[in-house]
C-alpha cells in the first residue's frame, strides 16, 4: 500500500485529529507537536493497513510445476 494513498491519510487524521483540532482551532497545543503526532499515526497506520491488505487480498503467485512436460515432446524425439 502506499504510504500517502487516501485511506492511510484518512486513518491518520482521523486518529490524530484531537491532536489536530486542539492545535488548530482551540491552539492550546503548538502545531509541531501536532504534527509530530499526525506523522507518527501516519506511520502506524500505513503499517496496519499494509498488514491487513496483505492478509485479506488473494495471492497472485501461479505455481508451475517443472515435473511436467506436454505429451508431444516426450513421444517424438528430435529430428
């Protein structure tokens, strides 16, 4: 997953947005330590989403199996 995609933004304001709110519109919190709290849940929350993205999309990885070989070259050899 991408670190700045939609839902992991959306993750982190929405967790952080006491810390945003406290900073911006009633400012009795300085904006860096706002900030710093928004990155640091960004952070958290691009490694939660990326583990349950992981977990809950099938894998695409197509086993071949090498044993096998099409009929037609084992019975005819090479000319």
């Amino acid at each position: 997953m991408i670190p700045l995609s939609g839902g992991v933004l959306f993750a982190a304001a929405l967790v952080a947005s006491p810390a945003l709110w406290l900073s911006l519109v009633e400012q009795t919190m300085p904006i860096d330590v706002a900030l710093t709290r928004f990155f640091i849940v960004l952070a958290i929350a691009w490694v939660a989403l990326s583990i349950l993205a992981d977990l809950t999309t099938p894998s695409t990885t197509v086993r071949v199996d090498q044993d096998e070989q099409p009929a037609e070259q084992e019975n005819n050899p090479p000319s």
